[in-house]
C-alpha cells in the first residue's frame, strides 16, 4: 500500500468515478492501492460546496501545495511573529512546542512547525539554528551503545506492570547516566517519570554502583517512585538497595527506556559532550531540568511535565525540583 506522495490527477479522476458508482471509501482506497485515512482526507478537504470534482480538487490541491511552500514567508512578513518565534527559540522552545502553543493559545497569525524549520534553513532564518538541540538542519542517527553487565537477581521488562508498560499509572521511572568527557569526573544520574515526563537529574561523583544507590533513593525523596526501568550498566548493580522494584531492558535495547534516552538528548543542549561534570553544581542540572519541565510538551497535549506531575501528586518536593 502506498504511504507517501500526493493523489495523482489519474488517481483523483478515479475517485471521483468511484464515488458515482456509490464505492466505499474503504472501496475506493482498496482500488488504489492507499490508505483509507488518505482518500477520506482528500475528499473532506478538496471537495468544492460538499460535491467531490476531481478536476477541481487536483486545482485546490496543487494551490495549496504551492502556498505550503511560502508558508515560512509569514513569519518574515511579520516582525511580531518573527520576534516571538526567536524568542521562543531562544527560550529553548523546538519548532513543533512553539505551533503548539501558539495553536492552543490561538494566537494569530499561525505558523506551524514545518513552516518554522523552513524559515531557519533561509538566510533571513539560519542563524537562529543554533538554538534548536541538534545545532543542526539534520540530526545524526546514533547507533545505541551498552554494555552486557551480569546483573544479580536481575527481573526483565517483560514482567513490568501493565501500568508502566502502557504508561497508564504515575510513578514509575526510567533512568540512565549522562558521562563526563573521557578523562573527567562524575556525571548525572538522569530519572523520567514515564507519564508526566518529568525529568530529575542527580549530580554523581563517579560511575560506582553505590553513587547511583544514592542518586536514585534522592528521586524517591523527591518524587512517588513506585519502580524504575533501568539498562544493563555496571552502575546498575546495586539496585535490590533502591527502595522500589527495578526492571531491565534487554541487551542493546536502549530504545526499551526511550524516554530517558530523549530527557539525556535534552540535557545535552545544557551541558554538551565535553563537559567535566566536576565543574558543574547540582543547582545548574536542577535549573537545566527545570526548563525541560516547564516546556510545553507535544505529548502532554502541550502542557509542562511538571504541571502534569503537581496535578497527579507524585512531587513531594516541588522546590527541589526546581533549584536544586
């Protein structure tokens, strides 16, 4: 089945035969090879006074394809709306957190984040790239790294509660470390609450199995932990001391706790590769993890992790949260 590329002029024209004929439109996405969701999107949008004409909705299609492409043009035609969208890039706002709040806010004019990502990659708009994570027009793909590390008394995700599989219930966590640069010292012990997104950072003096003991039992002094998710590292060997049941991804499965992994990608805007966290106070990775948690997030339906969390109750300390 067809997944991308627009409806064709032959394919419309077949629609609109279908359609006299009284087809489905299950029928009819059968017929031509697409997706249902596709051909009920095509009629509901270029259908012209509630008839379907085939020859005038390839016209409406092919004009609006042609405005899509100058949509970006919007934000250079208003100052206002350009000040607030490098503004909000400098706030650490991503393009997609910016449309979403000016989408819920109903502000106007609107701009979507495909419209944003084409304004930076203009040279009115470029050099506000910087403020995006990735510095980048394009983001590397990373292959995932981890160590195969005997872990005693070891229980699997498969045994996870369907209440953090689903992340239907608060309260349970994934956790992963974010290093020093080769030769540093420390690092930081990175919790997500895997409902609300929120997200802890702890301060560790080295990688040693008793420095995330401690990194992880100041979460559940801070937040509702009722178990964690965790990768197969050697730091991980103490967890039977951790307070709450812990479970572990399978070997090379980092993408099993791809929360955390996004949460440590967020973290690296603040301190990148390269950074000796020796030199870095717990107070600037709890100011760090503050912005992240005050961000309005696409999948919360644009509200704040930590809004998310007061509203469920799992804070139980919302100051430290905040300023470490």
């Amino acid at each position: 089945m067809k997944r991308k590329g627009d409806l064709s002029r032959a394919e419309r024209l077949e629609i609109g035969i279908l359609l006299e004929k009284r087809y489905s439109l299950r029928s009819i996405a059968r017929a031509l090879g697409r997706g249902h969701n596709t051909v009920s999107y095509e009629i509901r949008t270029n259908s012209v006074n509630g008839q379907y004409d085939a020859l005038k909705a390839h016209a409406k299609a092919r004009v609006r394809k042609r405005f899509r492409k100058f949509q970006w043009s919007k934000i250079n035609a208003d100052s206002e709306l350009e000040r607030l969208v490098i503004a909000k890039l400098k706030g650490h706002w991503n393009p997609d957190e910016i449309a979403g709040w000016l989408k819920e806010s109903k502000r106007r004019p609107y701009v979507s984040k495909t419209a944003i990502y084409d304004w930076l990659r203009t040279s009115r708009g470029e050099q506000y790239c910087e403020y995006l994570y990735s510095k980048r027009k394009r983001v590397k793909k990373r292959r995932p790294k981890a160590k195969k590390i005997l872990i005693p008394n070891r229980v699997s995700i498969s045994l996870r509660s369907l209440g953090a599989e689903n992340r239907s219930r608060y309260g349970h966590w994934e956790r992963d470390s974010v290093v020093s640069k080769k030769g540093g010292v420390g690092g930081v012990a990175v919790h997500q609450e895997r409902k609300s997104r929120l997200v802890v950072g702890i301060k560790v003096a080295s990688m040693r199995p008793a420095e995330h003991a401690e990194a992880t039992q100041a979460v559940a002094r801070l937040a509702v932990v009722k178990s964690t998710t965790a990768d197969n590292g050697i730091e991980n060997r103490t967890h039977e001391t951790w307070g709450a049941p812990v479970f572990f991804c399978d070997p090379y499965s980092s993408w099993q706790k791809g929360g955390v992994e996004n949460a440590n990608k967020m973290l690296r805007r603040y301190f990148p590769k390269g950074t000796d966290f020796a030199w870095v106070s717990q107070k600037e990775i709890s100011r760090a993890c503050a912005i992240i948690n005050d961000k309005p997030r696409r999948i919360l339906g644009y509200r704040s992790a930590r809004q998310l969390a007061l509203r469920a109750g799992i804070i139980k300390n919302e100051s430290v949260l905040i300023q470490g």
